[in-house]
C-alpha cells in the first residue's frame, strides 16, 4: 500500500498505472488503449473468473445428476407403459422455477435456459 487519493487506498499497482506501467513486462503504453492492461494478471479478475469456472463446473455437475434421475424415471415410465414426455408436468416445473427465481436471471432468460434444459434433457435421454 502506498497511501491514500481521496480516500481510496493506492496500491502499488494503481501507481503502476499511474506511471503508465503495464503487465509483467515492465513496458510502458499509453492508458486508455486497448492493450493498456493484462486482465488475466489482475489479481480480482483472476478469482472471479475462477468462482465462474467453479459455478459452470456445478452446473454441469447438476445437468449431469438430471439427467441420471430423468434416465431412471424414463425407464420406470416405460416399464408401466407411461409416456415419457408430459406437458402439463414441464408447465407445471417452469411456473414452480419461476416462483422460485429471486433473479438476477429474467423471467424470459429463465424460461429460455429451463426450455433448453428440458430439450436437451429430451435429447440425452431418449
């Protein structure tokens, strides 16, 4: 830590860019351009993109449990002779995530992904 300029603590890598430093290399560019800055060197970026990774990693995770329960709620269905797609129960399980959305997701951005998810559910398992 170097200070404080207006009440934010400087850090020394706010003095870099202050001097026009960038990146490990050690150069020196102009602020404002497009190379300016290494995002994958800040430290902050760094960690966020790694809990993103961390939340696709369980998303995956969580499609791929689905689809297990739907593979074995497939086969039981077959085994008593019931349709495997039921659309009174896809409509019912969207307005059930729609409640259950406190957001950011939009309405229309939730119905997309969960229409997807029931697609591509359709796909891998049939």
């Amino acid at each position: 830590m170097l200070g404080l300029v207006r009440g934010r603590p400087v850090s020394h890598h706010d003095e870099q860019l202050r001097r026009g430093v960038v990146g490990t290399h050690g150069g020196k560019c102009r602020l404002g351009t497009e190379a300016a800055i290494d995002p994958s060197a800040d430290p902050i970026i760094r960690q966020l993109r790694e809990q993103v990774s961390d939340n696709d990693r369980a998303l995956v995770e969580a499609i791929n449990a689905r689809l297990r329960l739907v593979a074995r709620l497939k086969s039981y269905k077959d085994s008593r002779g019931f349709d495997f797609v039921d659309p009174d129960r896809e409509e019912w399980m969207l307005r059930d995530m729609a409640r259950a959305n406190r957001g950011p997701l939009s309405p229309d951005g939730l119905e997309q992904i969960y229409k997807a998810v029931l697609d591509l559910t359709k796909r891998e398992v049939s």
